[in-house]
C-alpha cells in the first residue's frame, strides 16, 4: 500500500505565508479584545460609565476592522492566478497545524472562515477549504498564565463567610466597599438558607471563575457551590452607591434569574478571557439549557457565536422535515418574517420598497439595526444575527413563501438548483408577539397574564428611555414574550434616540374650529413626539386600559420623557437593574 508523504503534500508557500498572515491578523484582534476587556475593570473602578459604554461599542467593530485589514493585505499581495484550489486546501492545512497547542482555537477558526468567505465564492463555502465542521477540540484547555480559568474555595475550612470575604477580595477592586462585612453576612444567610447549614462540609467547595463580568454599571462575580453530585449557581452583581463607594446588591441563586441576567438581550459583557473556551463551559454548566452559540455571545464573541449557530441551524435542518413558512402575527410594513416551526428563531428580511406611511429606505433600516448592535440593550432589545448568502434547501421553503419574498424582496432571492439563496437577512429568538399574547389572556379570561404583560410592557419602555432608545412605532405587535415571561422589543426599522426627540404636549385649542379641525391646528416637526397620543393606539380595550393607567401612566404624559430626556443630555447613566426589585438586600430597598 502507498504511503502519502505529508511533507510533500504541504508544499507551498503562499499557502504557509498564507494561514501565518491569518492567524497574525487574529492574535491582533484578540490582543485588542483583551485589552478592551481589561480596561472595564478600571472604568468600573473609577465610575466612568460613559468612558465603559464607549469601550463596548467600539469593541463590537474590533472584528471586523481585523477582517477588512487581513483581506486588503491577501489581495495587495497574491495574484489571483497563483491561488488555485490546491494552494486553499493547504492554507486550511497549514492553518491546523498553526493552532495546536493554541489557546482561543475555535475563535481562530471563525475568523479564518470570515477572511476567507471575503476573498472566496461562496463555491467554495465547504469543509476542504473553511472550517465548516471545528477541526480542533477545546476541552481541557488550560490557561498558561498566573491567572486561572476559575478560583477554589473550601467553606468547610475556616467558614462560609470567611470563604465568602475572600472571594470578593481576592478581585482586589481599587474602590472601597461600604460595609463588605454586612453584604457578606446577608450574602452567607440567603445561601445557607438554599444550601443548608450542615451542607457546609469540608468536601463542599465553591468554584468563582477569575474575571469579573462587566456591563452597564455594574460587576458581576460568577460561581458555584459544589457539594458531592449537587451544583448551586450563583451570582453576586458588585454596584455603586452614589458616594462612589462599592456595595454587594444581592445574590442570585436560581436559574432562571441567572438565564435573564445572560439573555440574548443583554449581550455583550466585557470578560477578560485567555481561555474562552474554558468561560463557556462553566457558565453552560450554570444553564444548561443555553446553546454554546448564545454564550460565546453573552461574552463579546459574537462572531464565533453567529458561526455556532448556524452549524446548529445545518444540524437542525438535517434532522428535521417541517417547511419553512410566513411567521404568525401581523404582516409589517418593512420586513418580511419568516420561520421553521420547529426552530425557536425567526428570519427577518427587508422588503425592496415600502408603502406609506413608511418614509424610509433600506440602507436606513440596516443602520438602525447597526445602531442597536452597538448600543447598551439593557435587556429590552433582542439581539440580531446578520447573515448574507444564505443557502435554503429549495423543498424546505413553503410556496407561498417562496412567492411572497420574490414578490416583496426580489432583490435579495436566487435559486441555486435545489437551494433558495438569501442573499441578506436578520435572525432573531422567536417570541409570542405581546398583541397575540394579550389576545390569548383575554380569551382565558386571564387577567393576571394580561396585568403581566401590561407591567413589562411599561418597563420595558421605561428601560428603554433609561438607555436612551424611543421605540418610535410602540404597538404591541412591535414587541414579544419571551419564555421568561418578560417583554422585549424588537422592531427597529422606527428606533430613535431620546435625545434626538423632541416631546412636547398638545396645546390647547384656540377656538371651537380648532377642536373640530381634523387637522393639527399646531406645526409639527420631523421629530416631534406627543406622548398624549399614545393612549388612542394603545389603550382602546378597557381592562389594557386599567392595567396601564394603574402602573405607567406618566408613559403619556410629555414631562416624564422630557425629565428623562434631560438626565441623558446632563451625563447621568441610569441604573437598570436586570432582575427584580425585591431581590435586593433588604437594607438597600
């Protein structure tokens, strides 16, 4: 039997030179990342919250600045002539070769699939040239610095609260605590209460990963407490009191208020990772239930993430038969929604016009959806994928689908032999639109669920104004449900930023023909907002309209934006909270 030479079959090299200028142009942006990362502590530190929130914006554009870099070096220095198909399959090669023993593989990988799907047709968007399947394996990976990926700690030692004490001294924040003695003694009592007294053995230990978790203005610090076969996650968010001074708010122990805390509408948190890898399987053993693609986001890679999830969206395709049809709702104006039943996300493509009264354009839409990509979503805004050349399989797609996106968005459809190409598209969590969700409450006579979802969608818009977003179109069917039961925005082509409103109230009628006039009697500019007029589009079913006026009335009234308004424009950051009020230490309410 003949022998392959491998030497020889590694040959070239471009090729070589090739994968060592990717993977140089990857080492950049990682550095970069890590930097960023690290100066979050310092602006949580000294409570620069506008200096925070300008590091994780620019952070977000880190990516692909490095790819665009990467791309103009290849094309300034290759001949299209000498990159055949064998000098490609050797740059994979190469490139494997390069990562053994590396630290941060699968992010590696994810950016040479995004250099090279720059400079390659999508032909060639397979396994011999892209890593479409991972082609090193993450686990067991261990960090090479002082710095491990988690910290150990054994109460059954010296205490629960000695442990306690040293695990938030051990991140040796450069501000001082009001009283850490008292926050650690409240944290200790509301574990020991979950974790039993006489759980506390010397065999329990209690694991801390080593970086903080930074966003918005506070600091996480993220563990577990391990006893035998049994886990206990937990999470301790570290905030500001006004004075500058740190202070312990609460504990959080039960899963789904460490799953909202992590959602995908509040990436992305600035982590200092060596080992990410190492991040994410801690925290999925935290939630379990949530996808390796939504971590990997969570914690600022959200490339990496978009490229797990659409590995997990070709596996579910695979092994999955439903058709691909119209999302239920009502049709907007400005995007087509369509959805896989069996798949828990929605595709979202923009239509080629739109009909009045929609004054936009496409290009606008996407910069609105940009501008929600960078902003701080604090929770009330669903995260979107963006995707382009998105191949279907033709009999998977419904007809009338089908027909409805080349009859609404001829320009972005191509049939490819048996696959349907999107050439752009957004993918979102699917949610319960809250106009179904209120419907369905007031068909069950539920007038708890219709109280529930009239509260969050308050809050979700006072959360809104709080990180200086207006919704602009705030019809129910313009927000959702999720399984958490908490309301969540997610139409963008209408968002505006607070400060760029102008709220003002109705002025009175000067006579009886302006009380009669179908027309405003009063100028009304471009972005002119009357609060008064939310009421007739929102508040026309009375028991909508008692739950509203019972919780957010001052939602109508133009003072309420106007005072906020003003915070914004003087440099105060509002603080949102992203779990209940009534979680907080009691000494703090």
């Amino acid at each position: 039997m003949s022998q392959v030479a491998f030497p020889k079959l590694l040959s070239s090299q471009i090729a070589f030179d090739i994968a060592r200028t990717i993977l140089d142009g990857f080492n950049k942006h990682y550095r970069l990342f890590r930097a960023v990362s690290q100066q979050a502590k310092t602006h949580f530190e000294s409570g620069e919250w506008k200096a925070g929130q300008k590091a994780a914006r620019e952070r977000i554009s880190y990516y692909d600045r490095r790819v665009v870099e990467c791309v103009i070096e290849l094309e300034d220095e290759y001949h299209e002539e000498d990159l055949t198909d064998s000098v490609w399959r050797e740059v994979k090669l190469h490139y494997m070769g390069l990562l053994i023993d590396y630290m941060q593989p699968e992010l590696a990988e994810t950016f040479y699939n995004s250099v090279c799907t720059k400079i390659l047709h999508r032909n060639y968007y397979h396994n011999d040239f892209i890593f479409v399947r991972p082609a090193v394996a993450t686990e067991y990976i261990e960090s090479e610095t002082a710095l491990p990926t988690y910290r150990v700690y054994y109460p059954g030692n010296d205490g629960l609260h000695a442990a306690l004490l040293r695990i938030v001294t051990d991140f040796q924040l450069d501000a001082s605590f009001v009283d850490l003695e008292r926050d650690v003694s409240a944290i200790e009592a509301r574990l020991i209460g979950i974790w039993g007294a006489d759980q506390i053995e010397p065999n329990h230990q209690i694991q801390v990963l080593s970086s903080l978790f930074f966003r918005n203005k506070g600091a996480y610090i993220v563990g577990k407490g391990i006893n035998g076969n049994r886990e206990y996650p937990f999470v301790v968010p570290v905030l500001h009191d006004r004075h500058g001074k740190l202070f312990l708010d609460t504990v959080l122990v039960e899963p789904i208020q460490i799953s909202v805390l992590f959602s995908f509408t509040r990436a992305y948190f600035m982590v200092d990772m060596e080992v990410p890898s190492a991040y994410v399987q801690f925290l999925r053993s935290l939630m379990p239930r949530k996808p390796r693609s939504e971590i990997y986001t969570i914690l600022g890679l959200q490339k990496h993430g978009k490229n797990l999830f659409y590995r997990d969206f070709l596996h579910h395709l695979k092994y999955s038969s439903d058709q691909i049809q119209e999302a239920p709702g009502i049709r907007g104006l400005v995007m087509l929604v369509f959805a896989l039943p069996s798949f828990p996300y929605v595709f979202k493509v923009i239509k080629d016009s739109f009909p009045p009264p929609k004054e936009t354009t496409k290009e606008l839409i996407q910069e609105k959806y940009q501008l929600v990509k960078n902003h701080d979503r604090v929770g009330r805004m669903a995260d979107t994928l963006e995707y382009s050349d998105v191949a279907f399989p033709r009999h998977r797609i419904s007809e009338a689908l089908l027909a409805e996106i080349k009859r609404y968005a001829p320009s972005i459809v191509e049939e490819e032999g048996n696959e349907v190409v999107i050439k752009h598209l957004y993918i979102e969590r699917r949610m319960v639109p809250l106009n179904i969700w209120l419907s369905d409450a007031e068909k069950k006579g539920d007038d708890a669920a219709m109280e529930h979802g009239i509260r969050e969608y308050g809050n979700a818009i006072k959360e809104l104004v709080a990180a200086n977003i207006f919704p602009g179109d705030m019809l129910y069917k313009n927000f959702g449900v999720t399984r958490m039961g908490r309301v969540v925005f997610y139409d963008y082509d209408e968002i505006e930023y607070i400060t760029d409103c102008n709220f003002r109230a109705i002025p009175l009628p000067r006579n009886e023909e302006d009380e009669m006039a179908a027309e405003p009697w009063y100028h009304v500019a471009k972005n002119d907002v009357f609060p008064e007029q939310f009421a007739p589009f929102l508040l026309g079913n009375r028991k909508v309209r008692t739950f509203f006026m019972k919780y957010h009335a001052d939602l109508l009234t133009a003072e309420y934006w106007q005072t906020h308004k003003q915070r914004i424009l003087d440099g105060y950051v509002e603080d949102v909270f992203p779990y209940p009020q009534e979680l907080r230490f009691s000494y703090l309410s």
